[in-house]
C-alpha cells in the first residue's frame, strides 16, 4: 500500500469534459502543485454523496487559502458517472472528479478493494492524502466507512 514518502504512480485518470472523454495523467494532476485527493468506493454511493464529497466541496476554498492547488475525488467509476455525480453535488469548480475506471491507479497504490460481495467488483478503498509535487506527504486510509468520512476534510485542513 502507498504511504507517506512515496511517489505517485503513473497512471491516466479520465474525465469527461465539453469535448468527451479526455485522458488525464498522473503527472498534469500532480507535478508543481500540492493536490488534495480523496477515494471513495462509488459515486452516488450514500456515505460518500452524504458526507464524505459534500464536505471537501464546503471547505474548497478553506483548502485554497492554505495553499492547495486542487482538489481530486477519484473512484473505480466511469467518468460518465463521475460527471453527473459531480453535477448533483455541485462539485465543479471546487473538486475535479476524475474517475479510475479500470483501478489501474488504485491497484498500482495498493488502495483496491474487493467489493465482490455488494455487487461492485473492485473498488477504492476510501482514503484521504496531500500530494505535493506527486509525493505523498500525509495519508488516512479507513477502515471503517464511517470512522472518518463525515470528517476527513477537516482533518486534512488540520494538518495542512
């Protein structure tokens, strides 16, 4: 599993956008900038669009003013879903929504999760880390859905 220290892994995110589905790399996210990105398990998902997005979108600018370049929520979703999602939440222009829709990049940061047994296959687990120019420097992976969501971002605007 990644950790604090280590380097983002290459990878391409996709996003759809007013042109169509881009192919966003690892590197235009992160290099130069200091990103804060969550995981989730899925989009539309009721911890996750009740508590865990909500709050990230509530605290963006608190986030800017710290010095946070952006905001990343990604997710083993299409980047169908991660659009429309971002669109109920009102997400746009605070939080970028890029969807890893095959986990490439969440297996290759160890933070895949077998969702089998609901019915989702692999998944994200859900996390929370600041990335400045690609390295990690602070890292929350729960393992209770519950224990950390509704307070993740502040968490993170703790330790930034």
């Amino acid at each position: 599993m990644i950790k604090v220290g280590d380097k983002i892994p290459s990878a391409n995110f996709q996003e759809l956008t007013d042109s169509g589905i881009d192919q966003v790399s690892t590197d235009s996210v992160f290099k130069g900038k200091k990103v804060v990105m969550f995981g989730i398990p899925g989009a539309f998902t009721p911890v996750c669009s009740e508590q865990h997005l909500p709050g990230y979108v509530k605290k963006a600018k608190q986030l800017a003013d710290k010095g946070v370049d952006a905001i990343v929520c990604m997710a083993v979703n299409d980047p169908f879903v991660m659009k429309t999602w971002g669109d109920s939440q009102n997400a746009h222009g605070k939080v970028r929504l890029l969807a890893d829709g095959n986990a490439e990049l969440t297996k290759a940061m160890g933070l895949d999760l077998d969702a089998s047994g609901f019915g989702m296959s692999t998944r994200c687990h859900r996390f929370s880390m600041v990335v400045e120019d690609g390295k990690v420097t602070k890292l929350h992976v729960q393992d209770n859905p519950l224990e950390l969501s509704g307070a993740a971002c502040e968490v993170i605007l703790g330790e930034i």
